[in-house]
C-alpha cells in the first residue's frame, strides 16, 4: 500500500489535475468506473489546497503544451511531498518527471495515435497485469529522456526510451500513454492497479453507496423543513427528486409545470410514476394556454428560451405561495454543470434548465443531491432507487421541450406535428435497439419553410421535418449516428405518411463540433 493510502476511508476523492487535456472528464469518468470517487481540479492549486480536500490519490492530466512553453500549465512541486499516490498521464508524466530531477526533452521522436509498447518483466505495480508486448495509445512530442532519481522504468517504445516509469515507495507512477482511451486495451487494467494497489482503495463507489450517503447529506441539511422540487420528468429531476423523498418522505412536494411542450405520453408518464406508484406528494400544473399565449408570434430562439423560464416562474411561484414554509428547492445539477461553472470552489452553479433562476423573493435554499455525479452515474442510481427503465434511460431533453425544436412560431398545431414526428423516430429507434447506443434521437419542425410534394394526384406545399440522432458520452461532443437505411427509410415513409403537414424529411449528419446538437 503507498504512503498515505487508507482503505477504511471511502470519502477521500482521487483528484484529477487538469492541465488543459480533452481527456480530464474522461479520466475522472474512468476512475468511477472503478467504483472509485474522483473530481476535477485546477492545475493552479497549491499543494495545501490540495492536502485540504484530503485525496487518496493524484491524477496529472495530459495536455496539448510543451513543458518548456512560456506559460504551459504546471503544478506545484509540493504535491510530490505530500505523501499521496500520485500518477501522471502524458504531459503529467513530462511535469513529474521534471519537477523531481528528471529530463525533458523535444526529441524530434513524435508518436500519435497506436504504438507499440515494450514493457518489462515483471512490470512493477502499474504494468503488472501487461503482458511484453502492448498497443498504447500515444499523443506528444516531448519525451522523458531521463528518469528521475529512484524511478524504474517499465516500459519502452521504439521510439522514446521511457515510455512509464515508477517508484513505488513513494507512490510516484508515470506513463506516457494514454490508459484512459479504449484505443489502449488494456488502459483500464494500468488505472485500475494505481488505484486499487497504488492508493490502496477499495471499489466502494456503488450506487448503494452513493444513495446512502446522499439521503443522510439531505437529511443533515433538510431537518424537518419543507421542501419543494420542480419536476420536469427527465432523468435528473427524478432522480433528484426521489433521493429526497427517500430521505425526507412527505415533507417533498413536487411541483411538475406541464407548459405542453413535452413528448407525447410523458405528462401522464409522470403522474403515474410519481403520484401513482412512489406516493410522491405531486403537484400538477396543467399550463399549456398559458404558455402558447406567452409564445404566439416569438419566433427567436433566446427569446422562445426567455419566455418559457419567466412563465416558468410565475407558475412555480403560484404553486409555491400555498407552501409558505419551504425552505428548499431540490435542483438536478450533475457534475458537469459544476465543472463549467469555471468556478473553483464550485459555487457557481448553472441555473435549472426548467426554472430558469431561482426567483430571489421565493429565499429557498437548494438541495442538489446529484452535483457529484455524471449522466451515467444518475442513471444507475435510478435504477437503484426503481425508477422505470423508460425514465431511467431517458433520452436529454431541453428544458423549454419542443418548442426550441420548432423553426419558427410555436402554435398548438406546429407542436402536433414535432410532437408527432418526434413520436415515430423515438418509436423507430426503440424498434431498432438503438435507444442505449445514441445520445439522443429527435427532430426539428422548420415550420417556417414549405417544401413542394407529390401527394397522391396533386402538388403539397408543406413543412419539412429534420432528423438529429446523435452518439455521444456526455454531450460535451457529438458525432451523427450512422442509422442503417432501413431504419432511416421506415423514419422517413412513416412520418410522411402519419403526420399531417409534413411532406418532406432529411437526416442532419453535421457533429459537434462545428454544430450543436439541438437547432435551437
């Protein structure tokens, strides 16, 4: 076990130093697939900043500059001293091994993309599960050329002569590769031994785990106060709102604003799930004319947006004057929301995609009993908490629903035919098995636009509709689904031919980026 390292202590996070990497998300994703808890933090922490939030382990990212770059990112040297595992990836690997005495150098011996990699036998604690030979995946320029003092190296590659290196009795690992891309096999298997034999952890984050922890949080911060939670269906505010019930019980109410911008079906979907089968208190908001009134001739985007968050507002703070006694507010936050507030202590958080702003007369505390988890972690804790598996695996959904899904005006009978197209794509991709292997699946009413069509014996003038299926991880980027044409042409005849007003349908394969994956 490396110095420092404590298995009775589960709460210590295993932080990950960005320093300016793509992968920083990716590898804190990594590292809880290992049922190991980890958070992100700036490279500009000092070492007591660090020592503070009491880590079992140190990631370093990697990242795009050269360690002899006027301004590149760098760390403290004092992490080093701190007696805690520490591993650098790439860059981090270049920043370990020159900050403890090692050498950096610009060899002219590039490597990117899939390398070979020698590792020697046996390969210590971090290559111990690599067999001789090993596909890497590599990104840099820069090489260690020299180990620092106490190091062995592990492993090696044509081209560079340390490619990782070690020293184990200060819990000091480095590699030049990439083990947190699946383009390197066996990357996982590199993470799982820092953590498990480099940290001494144990694979303790589990869904059981996270759930009990956040119903004794909100029941510390709750006590027998009133609590409200703006409920839109989705993923995230279930599962929010769930984790509170099971901790406060009927001192939640859940208010669900039903502004009729939503799916087919998914209005009575949350009252049964919630009113019906948990016995959650539910309050529901039946405010559709309301919102269509607000909306008649707003055709852009930010005001659509604008519209929709007031009126938002105005109906919660009407459900909210018969509870004059809450105290909080549950909001579904995730962990990236928290990573993009750009804040360091993670205070500044993104208001709710439904709520648009917590109305500053209502005074309510919040209650975020999902800012520690990724989109993927908040599906398994619903899973755990028994939530439907057509909730849980619920596709993202904007907060102002379809109406930033329709180019134009947003009208009763510009929503049935989003609506109604939107029903057959989802239905098509659930009847292909594609709804776990995309991100998201919908489309988009140019309802501003009329296309010419052939209809029967005559010419139609009529709105086209656009298809977005995308895949991604966590919507930080997107790439467009490749559907297979029988599904795309059963989408396409089926629109065409069940909603009224529509004559003509297209794929968009534009990713992101350039693009974004909502029009709107």
């Amino acid at each position: 076990m490396a110095p420092g390292s404590r298995r009775d202590d589960p709460a210590r996070p295993v932080l990950v130093v960005d320093l300016g990497a793509q992968y920083a998300q990716l590898i804190a994703r990594r590292v809880r697939e290992a049922h190991v808890y980890s958070e992100i933090v700036p490279h500009d922490a000092t070492a007591a900043e660090l020592a503070r939030r009491r880590p079992a382990g140190l990631i370093l990212s990697g990242g795009p500059a050269s360690v002899y770059e006027e301004g590149a990112p760098s760390v403290d040297p004092g992490m080093f001293d701190l007696g805690v595992p520490v591993l650098g990836i790439c860059y981090g690997h270049q920043l370990m091994a020159r900050a403890l005495g090692g050498e950096v150098a610009a060899t002219g011996q590039r490597e990117y993309g899939g390398t070979a990699m020698s590792v020697d036998q046996p390969g210590g604690v971090l290559l111990a599960d690599l067999a001789g030979e090993e596909q890497v995946w590599m990104s840099h320029g820069d090489a260690v050329t020299r180990a620092p003092e106490g190091f062995r190296v592990t492993a090696r590659t044509e081209q560079i002569p340390i490619a990782a290196m070690e020293d184990p009795d200060r819990g000091l690992f480095a590699v030049q590769f990439h083990p947190e891309v699946s383009h390197t096999p066996r990357g996982y298997d590199v993470l799982k031994r820092f953590l498990y034999d480099g940290c001494g952890l144990l694979p303790d984050w589990t869904p059981v785990n996270i759930v009990e922890d956040a119903v004794e949080r909100i029941r510390r911060q709750v006590g027998d106060a009133e609590v409200l939670c703006a409920l839109s269906g989705g993923v995230d505010s279930s599962v929010a709102a769930l984790l509170v019930y099971r901790a406060v019980g009927d001192q939640l109410t859940c208010v669900f604003v039903d502004h009729g911008l939503n799916r087919e079906g998914e209005p009575d979907q949350v009252e049964e799930t919630f009113g019906l089968h948990f016995g959650v208190p539910l309050v529901h908001v039946k405010a559709q004319d309301r919102f269509l009134a607000k909306l008649a001739g707003v055709r852009d985007p930010e005001r659509k947006r604008r519209v929709i968050g007031e009126e938002f507002i105005r109906v919660f703070e009407e459900v909210a004057r018969d509870h004059r006694d809450a105290r909080f507010l549950v909001q579904g936050t995730l962990y990236p929301d928290v990573i993009e507030s750009g804040s360091r202590t993670a205070a500044n958080i993104k208001s709710h995609h439904n709520v648009g702003g917590l109305p500053e007369e209502m005074d309510l505390d919040l209650v975020e009993p999902l800012r520690d988890l990724f989109k993927d972690e908040v599906r398994q804790v619903g899973a755990e908490l028994g939530l439907p598996e057509e909730v849980v695996h619920r596709q993202p959904f904007p907060g102002p629903g379809l109406a930033v899904r329709i180019v134009g005006e947003v009208t009763a009978e510009n929503l049935e035919k989003v609506r109604g197209a939107d029903r057959v794509v989802r239905e098509e991709i659930r009847r292909a098995d594609l709804e776990r292997e995309t991100w998201q699946a919908f489309c988009v009413l140019l309802a501003d636009t009329r296309t010419v069509g052939v209809m029967g014996d005559g010419r139609t003038y009529e709105s086209p509709v656009i298809v977005r299926v995308v895949t991604s991880e966590d919507a930080m980027t997107a790439d467009w689904a490749r559907l297979p044409y029988d599904v795309l042409d059963r989408i396409a005849s089926r629109i065409v031919r069940e909603v009224p007003g529509v004559n003509r349908v297209a794929y968009d394969v534009t990713s992101k980026p350039p693009g974004t994956i909502e029009w709107e």
